[in-house]
C-alpha cells in the first residue's frame, strides 16, 4: 500500500489478518507498528509534542487573523 492519493502523515491501516496499524504515510509501510505499540510509545507523544509546536506557531503567526474566531 502507498499514498497515491497524496495524503502525507499519520495514518491507521488495517492489516489483512491482524491489528490495525500506524503509521506515518512516506511510502514506507516498513516504518508502521501496531496501534497498541505505537499508544504505548514514545512515538505518541513526541507526535503529540511536534503537533502541539506546530498549533502553536501558527496561532502566533496568524493570531491577528485568528483574534475573532472561536476557540478550538
């Protein structure tokens, strides 16, 4: 399996005759651990850490844009 539809980051698979599986979507399906696995991981919270940067930088970049808005 890969990404033709062009969609790059995290995703959750189904093996055919086992667990569900994640992933980061970069065309290397040798990179994907169980869900279990990965829940149990550090890998979860570092993806958590680099979302929760990202959020941030852009709330910070665009807060002017964003002051109106409702909050998330």
């Amino acid at each position: 399996m890969d990404c033709q539809e062009g969609y790059y980051g995290i995703r959750m698979y189904r093996a055919r005759q086992g667990p569900f599986m994640v992933g980061v979507c970069i065309q290397r399906m040798d990179l994907c651990t169980s869900l279990g696995e990965f829940v149990m991981s550090k890998r979860r919270d570092e993806v958590r850490y680099l979302r929760d940067q990202e959020l941030l930088r852009l709330r910070l970049k665009y807060r002017k844009q964003i002051h109106g808005a409702a909050p998330v």
